[in-house]
C-alpha cells in the first residue's frame, strides 16, 4: 500500500516544488490574471495522455448514482463553503451569513437522514463506525484545518513582511518540497518501525511546533535558517499526510475501498479550503486596521496567526490517540505488538 501510494505521490510533488517559483515569476512579470490560464495546457495534455494509455475499466454491477443524496451534499458543502469564504473576506453582515449558514446545515442535515435510509448513498457514512478510518478522516480534517492556511500566510509573511518579490518568495518554500519527496522514501520504515498511532500523535505536535517557530522570522532572520524551517516543516508536512492517507484503508475492505477513498478526499478538500477560510479569519483578528506598510506590525500580527494555527495542529493530535499500538499494521507490514510474555513467547 505504502509503496503504491508513494509511487504515485512523488511525481505529484514536482507540482509543489516547481509550481511556486513558476507562479512568482508569472505574476512579477506578467498581468497577475495570467496565472489562472496555466493549468489550460496541462490539463490538455493530461487528458490526451489518460485517452491515450489508461485503460478502461468498467465495472457493470455498479449501483445507480444517489441523485438525491448528490444535490443534497454537493450543495450543502458547497454553501458551507462559500459561508466561510465571505465570512473571511467580510463580504456581508451578520445575518445573511447566518441565514446561509443555518440553510448548508439544514441540507447536510437532510442528507445524513437521506444517506442512512438509503441503499447505495452517495456517501456511505456507516464507515465512520470503523475506528481506524474515522480516527483518519476526523484527525486529518482538524490537522488540515491547521495547516490548510500556511499557503496564505506564508506568501504574506515572505512579500509583506520580508519585502521579497514573488518569485524569490517561491524560492523559499521549495525546500518543503524536496523534502516531502525525501520523506515519501523514507516513511515506510518509520511506519514499520514505529506504527501509525506513535508517528502520528509524535509528528502531529513536531508539524504544530513548526508551523509555530515561523513566529520567529523576521527581517534579521538568515536565509539559510528560514529553508531548514522549511524543510523541516516538509518533512513533518510528508509523514503526516502519508499517515492519515494510509491509515484511512487500513480497515476497509476492497468493495469499500473506492467509497472510502471519495470520503477521504472530499474531507481533505473542504478541510484544506476551511483552512484557508479560518486562516484569514485568525489573520484578520490580529492585523485588524494594521497599514501594509507598517511592516514591523504587520509582521508581529502574522506571527500571531501562525501562533494560531501551529495551536490547532498541536490539539489535533489529541484526536490519534484513540487509536490502538497495532492500528494501520495492515498497510505499513508491522510486525504486532506482543501484549504480554506468553504472547511474546508464542511469537
């Protein structure tokens, strides 16, 4: 499972190592819309290349789709989402956003009493009674709801506060990427030696602590220390990530597997997108009326809000320790836990 998973996720992270650097470039010397017509050509060509060499499986005992179940979900997340977005940007008072917000409830409400009378939900809750994925699920989307934000305070904290132009800001986090794809290589021994409920209530609250020590950049701060932050933070960032993910199949059998993957990823994209959300939200608390152009300030109330999210993904890890010391053995190849000398002495 570990060395699928990596082997598909470490091309994936030449994204994140490149996409920043390149991103800086575009908006400091082109129109900053250009950006958004990137992906156009990518996505050509990924779909060219899927029609030209994936093959096309079908399965013909596939149940009909949950239409009723897709509206109800699909536009309960996608109203929730937009609530947190105009809440952060201010957009509209108080009651409206309440009114909105009461209404994605109701509908995500409504679909939990749809999804449990149902044969074929779109999404099958009764996974969340196995404890291994609903410690995954619910774990990641807190510790994401932390780190979800980084990618909005770390560009404010770089061209605001430092004064670097974008593309020497990119510069500054491809050390985490390079040290993800380290990680990706190295993170099935640590799971094989350590299991998953140690790595993860261990390297959750090493993420949180790093996240945090960002509190400790400023304009006196050397280059180099800020790339060993970041690569550090990479490294936590990686073993993290691929923890969760694996964890999630740990129990699931292969009928599931396919729905518990839709669950696991649609919990992963609105947890990120709240993440943003709940980042600007903290950010907006703590610069309040503060000019751009007090940078000292500024700076100082960005530290503040890293403090913030470093907190969240510290208490996260509260959320691993239900699991139990031979959880995930069955996707990282760990050998089980004796429990006792006679069980040590029959092994």
């Amino acid at each position: 499972m570990l060395n699928a998973m990596n082997f598909v996720v470490i091309p994936a992270l030449i994204g994140p190592l490149l996409g920043p650097f390149m991103g800086g470039i575009i908006v400091h010397w082109l129109p900053w819309r250009t950006i958004f017509f990137v992906n156009l050509p990518i996505g050509a060509l990924g779909l060219w290349l899927i029609q030209r060499h994936m093959p096309d499986y079908r399965d013909e005992a596939v149940a009909p789709l949950d239409r009723w179940g897709f509206l109800l979900f699909g536009s309960g997340i996608a109203l929730l989402s937009y609530v947190l977005e105009i809440f952060g940007e201010h957009r509209l008072s108080a009651g409206p956003i309440l009114g909105l917000l009461a209404v994605s409830l109701a509908l995500l409400g409504a679909y939990y009493w749809h999804g449990t009378r149902v044969p074929n939900p779109v999404m099958r809750l009764s996974l969340f009674r196995i404890r291994t994925f609903n410690v995954a699920v619910l774990g990641g989307m807190i510790t994401r709801l932390g780190v979800g934000g980084m990618p909005f305070l770390l560009p404010l904290l770089y061209q605001i506060g430092l004064g670097y132009p974008p593309w020497q800001a990119g510069l500054l986090t491809m050390p985490q990427a390079i040290a993800a794809i380290a990680m990706k290589v190295m993170s099935r021994s640590i799971l094989a030696r350590f299991g998953h409920r140690r790595v993860l209530t261990v390297n959750t609250v090493g993420f949180g602590l790093t996240m945090a020590t960002f509190t400790l950049v400023g304009p006196a701060t050397p280059i180099w220390s800020i790339l060993l932050l970041s690569f550090t933070q990479g490294l936590f960032s990686a073993l993290q990530f691929t923890s969760m993910n694996t964890l999630v199949y740990a129990d699931i059998n292969d009928r599931d597997a396919s729905m518990a993957n839709s669950i696991a990823s649609t919990a992963q994209m609105m947890s990120l997108s709240f993440g943003v959300a709940f980042a600007s939200l903290v950010t907006a608390w703590f610069v309040g009326d503060i000019p751009q152009s007090d940078r000292l300030n500024f700076m100082n109330a960005l530290h503040r809000a890293f403090l913030a999210l470093g907190s969240v993904a510290v208490i996260s890890s509260l959320v691993f320790w239900r699991l139990r010391a031979d959880d995930g053995n069955s996707v990282s190849n760990r050998q089980a836990v004796p429990t006792s000398p006679e069980a040590a002495e029959a092994a």
